[in-house]
C-alpha cells in the first residue's frame, strides 16, 4: 500500500495556496504597453532601495544569540 505524504501533514498545512509566480516581464511590457528593456524585475523578498531605517534598527536592537555554525 502506497502512502501519500500529504495526509501526514496537518489540515492547516494542506490548506494554504500554492504560490503563484509573477508575471514574465514579456507579458507585463505587453499589457502595460511598456519596453521590456526598461522593467526591472525583483523577486518577491527585493526591493530597489534596499534595507529600510526601521529595519536597519530593529536588527541593530537585536540580541546576538550563536549561530549553529559558529
């Protein structure tokens, strides 16, 4: 009897969307009527400006705990 490894993983578990990609840049430049040349894509974790002050401070105010590879 074959076992399906979803039924080992909670109902909550099971229940959450699968990820749904981005657009390619091809269809944005075609629906936006824009020039690929000039759309910069990010994945969804970037952004242009990089680390935000707040941020910045909260890591900064951070206790330093060992990491498992120190």
């Amino acid at each position: 009897m074959k076992m399906d490894l979803c039924d080992l993983s909670p109902s909550y578990v099971r229940s959450i969307a699968p990820y749904q990609p981005g657009k390619p840049i091809s269809e944005l430049a075609r629906e936006m009527g824009l020039d690929e040349a000039g759309i910069v894509k990010l994945a969804s974790n970037e952004n242009p400006r990089g680390i935000g002050p707040r941020t910045r401070a909260a890591i900064e105010a951070a206790p330093r705990t060992a990491t498992a590879s120190s």
